[in-house]
C-alpha cells in the first residue's frame, strides 16, 4: 500500500506540476505586459506634455491692459499721415477680450490744397483734424515664444473686429472696424503691439459722397494691471 500511494503521489506531482509552471508563466507574462504597458504610458504622457498646452508665463485673463500708440494712417481721399491714440482692454480669458480705444488724425494739407487748385474753391481748414473711437472684441487664438537674441520671447496674434464713430470736417457718424495685430511680451507687465486696421465709414467731400476704407498701421506700448501674473 505504501508504494502504491508513494506512486499515486508522484503521479499527481507530475501532473500538477506543469499546471503550476504554467500559472507562473501567465503571471509572469501579465506582470511584464502591464510594466511595458504603464512604460508605454508613460511615453506617450510625456510626448503630450512636450507637445501639448504648457503653463503660459505671461497670463492675461482679469488683467487691465492700457496701451499708448502712434503710426501711420492713409486715407482713402487725403494722403497718408501720422495716427497717435490710445486704449482700454479688458482681458476676459486669456484668448478673448473688449477694448474701447480712440485716435487722433488729420487731412492731408497737400491733398486740400490740391483740390483747391483744382476745383477753384477754399476748404475751411487744411489742417483738418480726425478723430474717431471704437469699441472691439479681441480674440488671440495664437500664443508662442521666439528667440531674440539669446532670450526667449512670448507674443500671441490677436483678430478684432467691432464699430466705432468718426467725427471730422468731412464725416460724422457709424464705421466699421477689422483688423489683426501681435504683441510680443517683455517680463510680467509690458508688451509691445503692433496693429493694423482697417476702418469703412462714410465721407463727403465737396458735395459728393463716398464709401471710404481708412487703414492704419500702429505701433504701441502696453502696460498690464495688475504688474504680476
């Protein structure tokens, strides 16, 4: 009897045997798919980070911005001339905001002097001054960073688009207002604009009346309330 189990027992550890070596296998084999698994993971987290959105450095959302700013301004009846102006923006989030902004212009005295030759008649003032303010919506779907020399810059590229009233010797009333710009940032509180815009309204001069496309190109100051992000 006694040999008898001692070979029923070696039998059953035969057979279990391969059972047991073949459950480690499979828990081995899990274990290393689930460690490649989470390396892989962990690849891919770190590929969408380096590629994905980072943290800006400079972050506009609930800030004031107040911006100082002159260029050049060409008319579509007068010659070009200077623009200097100003604004409001208000900073929404950091890709939408409102700003209420106003310039000062005038009519080019070589033009009204060159229509008085012409047409045999005097204009009331060759010096003629333009102003106009506007209110728009700024969104700025692009934020990057370039290099300048050997620092890192970050500046973002804005679309606007809103109305706005004129008042000058030749138009009073409604224009509408587009246009693009870009500011490059410099620390926490400052940043540099560079805009154009494009502004319709109507003009009349001497007695007829035209649909105008005033454009101008402007360079600016910004400052930024509060100084820190």
């Amino acid at each position: 009897m006694s040999a008898h189990r001692i070979l029923l027992a070696a039998v059953l550890l035969a057979v279990a045997a391969p059972t047991v070596h073949a459950d480690r296998a499979v828990t081995d084999e899990r274990t290393t798919s689930a460690c490649v698994d989470q390396e892989i993971a962990d690849r891919l987290a770190l590929k969408r980070k380096r590629r994905g959105a980072v943290d800006r450095l400079f972050v506009k959302q609930h800030r004031h911005e107040v911006t100082v700013l002159g260029g050049f301004y060409a008319s579509d009846l007068f010659s070009g001339t200077y623009v200097v102006g100003g604004s409001y923006t208000f900073h929404m989030t950091d890709q939408t905001a409102v700003e209420f902004g106003g310039g000062m212009t005038h009519a080019n005295a070589d033009v009204i002097r060159a229509i008085e030759d012409s047409r045999g008649v005097v204009l009331a003032d060759d010096f003629a001054r333009v102003l106009y303010g506007e209110s728009l919506l700024l969104w700025s779907p692009v934020y990057g960073k370039l290099r300048l020399g050997g620092t890192v810059a970050r500046y973002d590229l804005h679309l606007d688009a809103g109305v706005g009233v004129v008042d000058s010797a030749t138009s009073r009333g409604a224009m509408g207002v587009a246009g693009v710009g870009m500011k490059l940032f410099l620390g926490q509180a400052v940043a540099l604009r560079l805009d154009a815009r494009d502004r319709v309204y109507r003009q009349e001069l001497l007695d007829e009346r035209f649909l105008v496309n005033d454009a101008s190109l402007t360079f600016g100051f910004s400052l930024f309330l509060p100084f820190t992000n």
